[in-house]
C-alpha cells in the first residue's frame, strides 16, 4: 500500500464507512489514508498526524485479529476496539511484529450486555504488515476493531494521558477531565452508542480542532467509530460524546498522543548502538529441500529506533546449507534482507551478528519433503479465469458434485508461497436467511469441490494450503437460537464407506481428526488459530486397513497435533478429495476461504508422518 503524500480530502462527521468489495467480505475495510507529516527533526516537535485505518469485526470471538499493511518504521499503532458481552476484559495483545502494546483506557459498562471501548498503542513501531490479536478472558457476543496508524508521535512513550466515559441513558456523556501536558497532542477517542436508532455524533472537547471519523466496525446494532482530532492548547480536558435521536447507552474513551521531540514521523533510521533485545529478525516458512528462506533483519536502539548503515550477517545451523549474506547494510527503516536454503530437511537455526552484536531473536525454518513427485497437484497456477477454472480443463475434479460454484472465484491476487492464483470460496451472510434450532441459517450451508484421485489407494499422504478471512467464524450469534453444533468441515478424505476428516471451529475453540469408522473420536482443544487470516498448512497421513492396520495422522504448519496408529478402518479404499463441505451454522458475515495449493502422493514425501 502507497502512503498519499500532500492534502487528502477527509470527511468531517460520522459515519465514515470505508469498507468495500471484497474487503468488506473479509472482515475488513478499505485502508484510509491520510497525508504523512514529516518528523520536526533539530528544527522542534513534530504533530502526531493520521496516516492509514483499518477495520475489522468478529462475532463470537475469543481472539479477535486485524491486519494493517504498508506500516512505516518509527510511528505510532492506536487500537481502537468494542465489544458486547458482559464481563468480558482484555487478556493480551499482541502482534505478529513481537512489539509491546499497552491498553491505556477501558470505559466501565454502561448496560447489562456489557459494552465496553477501550484504546491502546504500540509506540516506534516496526515497518510492513502487521496483525494485531486481541484476546478476551472468554467469546464475546460482537467485536471491532479500528487500527490506525499515526506519524510523528513521541517514540519513548507516546502517551499523555486520557479518560473514560459511560451513561445508561442520556443524550451525551462528558468524560471526566485528565490534564494533558503538551500543546498539539492528538486526541484519539473510540466511543460506542448502543440504541440502533441513535447514532454518534461528532465528538467535541477541549481546545479540540476539526474532530474526524477514522473508521467503524461492522456487526452492531449502531457501529461504534474511532475518532481523533488535533489539541492546539494543553489543559484540563474532556471529551463529550453525543447521539442523534434521542437517548443511549454510551461508551467512551479517550487517549491523548504525545508530540515527537524531532526526527520523529516515520523518517528515516540514524546512527547508535544494536541493541540485541530491540532488534528483530524474521526467516519465511516452511520450506522445501532447495527452496528459499528470507531473512529480514531490523537493527534498533535500545529505545527501538531503527539504525540505518548497520551491516549484518548469519549463520545457519545443520548441513546442505547455501547462505547468500545480505548485500547492503541496513537502510532508513533499519532493516536489510538475506536469503539461504538448504538441500537437507531439518530444522534450522539463524543466527544473527548486526553491528558486531549477537542478536537475541534467533528464528527456525522447517525444510522438510523430498523430490517427490505429487501424484495429484492443484496449484491454480494453469486457469486464466473463473470460468476456466470451474471448467476443469484438466479433469480432476468431479464436477458434478461441485456446490454453489457461483460463490468460488480464481482470485488472481493471493497466493501460496510463491503461487499467484488461488481458488476462493465467498460465504454470504446468512442473517438475513433466519432459521432457528437446526433450520435455515442454523443449518448446513456448503460450498464445495472434490478432487479425484488418479487411482483407488489405500495410503495416501495429502498437503492442503489454506487461509480464511481473519474474522472467519463458524459461530452463529447467540440471538438466532441455532442448536446445530457449529464447526466447518473443512477437508475430506472420500472413501468408498464414509472419510477421514479435519473438522476445525467446533463451538469456535476446538476441532477434530477422525477416520472410517471414527469420524469424530473426540473434540480437542485447538493449538492453531485455523481462522486468523494467515496460510496454514495442514499435511494428513491417511492409511485404510483392517486388524489395526490403518492409521491417520494430521500435521499442522510442521507440527503433529493428532495421531492414530494401528487402528482399524472400515473402508476399502480412498478415492478423492473433498475441498470445503458445510458450516452447520451461519456465517453471520461475509467471509473468505482461499485454497492455496493441494498436493496428495502415493509414496512418503518424507515429512515425518509417519
């Protein structure tokens, strides 16, 4: 994503709904992006200025993520998130950049279902796409989220102050006062109007400028918004939070962001010391005997500034290794990049010396499989269209059992490792289909193809790539009524009696593995979050016999996480592959699945299952 240098034209109340497309098919919107400022370098402080939002929503959710991308090193994150369920608080945050987040301001509930807003930050942040998990202390009813980012923000602590604000019933809700020590602070606010009919108006406060909406979440009866505004003038300050139509249940909370000191803003990286702790590094996985890892290397202060002219190295353990060092030192962002790979499938160790410092993030890749050949591969790198694809030109697939073809797409913009094309199922919104107990939007709803194997066999070793929207859920909200068990049956292996299967989303936290004769041996507790928007990779050993012959062991992204061994099956042989059978309930969303790459082999690949 291009960041818009120059004047942005920004609308000036609420509702900003920025979500569109197939973003809004996600769980996410359209980013809004906002003019960079440049840090005030020697010449005095800089403004805390918007730069970019998202927003994202969950029903029923106990982890809750959202994606921003094109972050630049050095700014300021601001998360702003809602939620209905009573009780439900804050457990972590976290980020897949290993950055800290503070939670600075939870408004108390204002009603009976619980509503809350809260706002936190993570300051002096890393550069690229980062995803943002919020986790509560159980599922809560709606969730959303507005992540924004922010230039020129103070990149010690960011904070100044803040406050918070609730009301049962009222027209408007004044904050209690928190003293802000800074002219030009940004005051972020995220307030939340639970009346459907009385949406938010534009708040107001002290020695506040123009006040602007950045972004709000889908999924409620009255989207809550995020919303910030420059204070010219330090003080004594409130914020006041007004609805439209009468009285509301509301929400508030208020953060203020602290002004850099100079060179501050997103600019680029300086001189100083590695320092081990601060510094990142980062290695792409898994990977194939032969194929490349990326190593990204970050060098940072101790305050987390990045360092620019840092020249680093690595080393990387076990043999069969080709390591290509990084060709320049670090640039503006603190970052440089190397490559390797390696022809021996293990597990291997980057070591990182940047600056003549020892870095303490020591990342693993996986390199496992072997030159063998698939038997059945489907990578969708041969379609040139939909149509084509639906067509099957190749004859793999039996299209007579496809299943709502009209909702699958070739997406010519997301890839698995490495791949430019993906087949993508876009689930509808089943809200509006009604249904309770185990009817209409409480009951099966699929979309769905199945591979044909070359042959029968009766032992197979199958590779699925997939990733989902990262709001995907297989919940439906607690008000449908719905007393179907909900789960996604997300991959079949078809035999001639009944399958082996992966079954994740079970009530939203558990999955299971089974096999012919033992579909569903249990619910276990899941160790993987199969629904968080990143590509997974699920690799299935599944051998049919009787007298304690058979087997059937699942492998998530390079780790065993269910084993059957010398169990027996009642099946004779298998015969294809079922990509996508039904949600048992809802979606309460649009939401995504992409199929990345399907590889099935009838000799060991060599991945260790078993």
């Amino acid at each position: 994503m291009n960041k818009r240098r120059g004047a942005v034209s920004l609308p000036q109340s609420w509702p900003s709904r920025i979500g569109l497309g197939l973003l809004v098919a996600l769980g996410l919107s359209a980013p809004f992006i906002g003019p960079r400022i440049a840090g005030g370098g020697s010449g005095g402080p800089s403004t805390p200025t918007f730069v970019q939002a998202v927003t994202c929503n969950a029903a029923t959710a106990i982890s809750h993520q959202c994606i921003i991308t094109g972050v630049t090193a050095g700014d300021a994150l601001v998360w702003g998130g809602a939620w209905t369920s009573s009780g439900r608080t804050i457990v972590s945050l976290t980020d897949t950049k290993g950055q800290t987040w503070t939670v600075r301001q939870t408004s108390n509930a204002s009603q009976s279902n619980g509503a809350k807003t809260a706002l936190a930050t993570a300051i002096n942040v890393a550069a690229g796409t980062d995803t943002v998990t919020v986790t509560y202390d159980a599922a809560t009813a709606t969730s959303g989220v507005v992540l924004a980012e922010y230039s020129g923000v103070d990149q010690t602590t960011g904070y100044d102050v803040g406050d918070t604000g609730t009301v049962a019933s009222a027209a408007s809700k004044t904050t209690a006062a928190a003293t802000t020590t800074h002219n030009n602070d940004r005051v972020v606010v995220m307030s939340f109007s639970e009346v459907a009919s009385r949406p938010l108006s534009t708040p107001t406060g002290t020695n506040l400028a123009a006040t602007v909406s950045r972004g709000s979440p889908t999924g409620f009866t009255t989207a809550p918004a995020l919303f910030d505004s420059l204070q010219t003038t330090a003080g004594s300050s409130t914020v006041t939070q007004a609805v439209t139509g009468g009285n509301s249940s509301i929400d508030v909370a208020w953060i203020a962001l602290l002004p850099g000191t100079g060179g501050g803003g997103g600019g680029g990286g300086g001189g100083g010391v590695v320092d081990a702790a601060q510094s990142t590094v980062t290695a792409s996985q898994p990977v194939a005997p032969s194929a490349t890892s990326t190593v990204t290397i970050t060098a940072k202060t101790s305050a987390g500034a990045p360092i620019s002219g840092v020249t680093a190295t690595y080393t990387v353990s076990g043999s069969g290794n080709t390591v290509n060092q990084p060709s320049l030192t670090t640039n503006g962002s603190g970052v440089t990049t190397g490559t390797f790979s390696s022809t021996v499938s293990a597990v291997k160790t980057v070591v990182v010396t940047a600056g003549g410092v020892v870095l303490n993030q020591q990342p693993t890749v996986t390199v496992s499989g072997s030159g063998t050949s698939a038997w059945l591969l489907e990578d969708f790198s041969t379609y040139t269209s939909t149509a084509n694809m639906i067509a099957d030109p190749r004859g793999i697939y039996s299209t007579g059992e496809d299943l709502l073809t009209s909702q699958m797409v070739l997406d010519q913009t997301v890839g698995y490792s490495g791949l430019t094309q993906s087949m993508r199922y876009d689930m509808q919104d089943q809200t509006g289909a009604g249904g309770s107990g185990t009817t209409g939007r409480c009951g099966s709803y699929t979309i769905g193809r199945n591979l044909t194997l070359p042959a029968h066999a009766t032992e197979i070793w199958v590779e699925v790539d997939v990733k989902t929207s990262p709001t995907f859920t297989t919940v439906a909200p607690g008000n449908w009524g719905c007393t179907s068990a909900a789960a996604y049956k997300m991959v079949f292996g078809r035999t001639d009696v009944s399958r082996f299967n992966i079954v994740p989303g079970i009530f939203g936290t558990s999955y299971t593995w089974g096999y012919p004769g033992n579909e569903e041996p249990a619910d276990y507790a899941l160790t993987w979050l199969p629904f968080d928007g990143n590509w997974h990779q699920y690799r299935m050993y599944m051998k049919l016999g009787g007298a304690g012959q058979a087997a059937a062991i699942l492998m998530v992204d390079g780790t065993v996480v269910k084993s059957f061994t010398n169990v027996t099956a009642s099946a004779s042989y298998l015969y294809g592959i079922a990509l996508g059978r039904n949600m048992n309930q809802g979606p309460p969303q649009n939401q995504s699945i992409w199929w990345g790459k399907v590889a099935v082999y009838n000799v060991n690949p060599s991945w260790g299952i078993p």
